[in-house]
C-alpha cells in the first residue's frame, strides 16, 4: 500500500527556516518522481518543487526559487524540502504526492502528474 507522510510543520518567524519530510513506503523511492505542493486558505494548491526519479533533477517554482531545496534523505524513504527565509505568503498546507509509475519525463509541477499524496502539514508564517 502506498504511503506519504509528511511532517516537520509548524509555527515560524519570518526570515526562519523549516525542514519537512515526506516519509513513503509501499514503493520504491527510486523510480517515482516526487513533488512538494503547498495550498493556501482560499487559493488552489500550487507546485513548490519536484525531484526527477531517473537523474536527480530538481525544479522550483519561481517564487521559492533560492530558498526552498527538495533533497533525497539517506534513509532511501524519504524525501525533505528545506525551505529558509520564510514569508508570511508561505503559510500554506504542505503536501508531498509520488507519481504512480516510473517516467522517463522530467518532473513536473502539475497536480495531475502525481497518483498519491499525503495528508500534508502546516506551515505558519507569523510575527
């Protein structure tokens, strides 16, 4: 059964920083693709970064271009998303999603590219 769990959320200053994780089980790491999208009360859930299965690529939106890096953990489950120099238009409802298959494509920021999510974590910017 596939899983994602992830954690690491909470209340931050602005200027702060936060390390979330995404803990999968069920497959192999390896082979999917892994994205990291956030959504805001009242906006769409948006892509924040991806990491490509089959050569390591990475990718992020522009607005957490330079402060957010998505990283492979040595544990082979798991996936973080290191995210500094926090604003408050970060506070957002964090998810991580897998895709359901290998792909030879790069990752991508669309929803729709990914079969499984998880249940998300808070992440609060606030003085």
């Amino acid at each position: 059964q596939v899983q994602l769990v992830e954690s690491g959320g909470g209340l931050v200053q602005p200027g702060g920083s936060l390390r979330l994780s995404c803990t999968t089980s069920g497959f192999n790491l390896e082979n999917r693709d892994i994205g990291w999208f956030r959504q805001a009360p009242g906006k769409e859930r948006e892509g924040v970064s991806c990491i490509s299965s089959n050569n390591g690529r990475t990718y992020y939106a522009d607005s957490v271009k330079g402060r957010f890096t998505i990283s492979k953990g040595n544990a082979k489950n798991t996936v973080y998303l290191q995210v500094n120099r926090l604003i408050p238009e970060d506070t957002a409802v964090y998810y991580c999603a897998s895709e359901g298959a290998w792909s030879p494509r790069p990752c991508g920021l669309g929803r729709d590219r990914y079969n499984y999510w998880g249940q998300g974590t808070q992440v609060t910017v606030s003085s």
